[in-house]
C-alpha cells in the first residue's frame, strides 16, 4: 500500500500537476478546496471512502462541503490519480493510483470489508487472451474474492474489526 510519505516529494508535485492540468483540460476552476481534497486523498494510507475523505479534507479547509469532495472524486479518478473500487455496498471505495506497475486483485473481507490489495499481474493477460479470442479489445478488469476472516471464526475476534472501532 502507498502512502504519502513513500511518495517522494517530486512524485507527490507532478501528480499535483496532474490534477491541476486535468481540472483546466476539463474547463473547471482549480479551486483551494479541490487542491486540500486532493491532499487529503494523498495522505490516506488505506482504502477510503468518500465520507473519510470528507472528514480528512475539512481537517485542510472546513469549509469544505460533502458535495465538493463527490463532485472532486469522478475528477480525480478520471485522472487516473485515484482507483474506484466497487464491493458491492451502497458506498465506494477509494485507493491511490500511484506507481502501480501491474494490475490488482482485490481480496475483500466479508466481515469488516478490509481491502486486501494483490498484485495480479497475471490479469493483463488473461484479459487479453480472452478478449482476443472473441475479437474484442478489453478495457478494464478486475478480480475480487469475498472472504471471511479466519481469526474471527476461530478466536471470535477480527483485529480489523478492533481497528475500526477506534
């Protein structure tokens, strides 16, 4: 997982830029509030969702509304600078984009909806193969396993449950 503090400093200005540049290309105003949601999004360190990113973001600027940080979100992953993840709940995940060389598989517990992140770099070929077979040119693929946590059928415990509570 990346966080903002494995992200050397030059890296963190460029993606920076690269939000900036997309929000112009767009025809959007790069605003101070859409700069501290982009801050916050790269101080996270584990998947989040858009109402953490919330909490994390007024903590830069409190003036910032839930709806600029859901009107933010499409723009930073349409920029490639943020992953959407979908697990099936009435919400979504988020997660860095940043330096990730092959694609992920996710692993998501079905008892506390941790997000285990795998490198997969298996997924890029197999896409292929099989898209290729039938003629098709694959766009995007993703391989999730829902799993219940071991310690907690067999302790009654899930030390991300307790994590979470806190």
């Amino acid at each position: 997982m990346t966080t903002i503090n494995e992200i050397p400093e030059e890296e963190l200005k460029k993606s920076r830029e690269i939000f900036k540049e997309f929000i112009i290309k767009k025809k959007l105003r790069v605003t101070n509030q859409r700069l501290a949601i982009f801050e916050a999004a790269f101080n996270q360190v584990e998947h989040f969702t858009a109402d953490d990113l919330l909490e994390k973001s007024r903590k830069i600027d409190r003036t910032i509304s839930r709806a600029t940080v859901y009107r933010t979100l499409p723009i930073l992953t349409e920029s490639s600078l943020l992953k959407e993840i979908d697990i099936g709940k009435d919400f979504k995940y988020y997660l860095l984009n940043y330096n990730q060389k092959t694609e992920h598989a996710q692993v998501i517990c079905l008892d506390c909806d941790k997000i285990h992140e795998l490198d997969a770099p298996f997924m890029e070929w197999y896409a292929d193969s099989i898209a290729q077979k039938l003629g098709l040119i694959p766009e995007s693929q993703r391989l999730q396993v829902s799993a219940r946590c071991q310690k907690l059928s067999e302790q009654g415990q899930c030390p991300n449950l307790d994590k979470r509570a806190v």
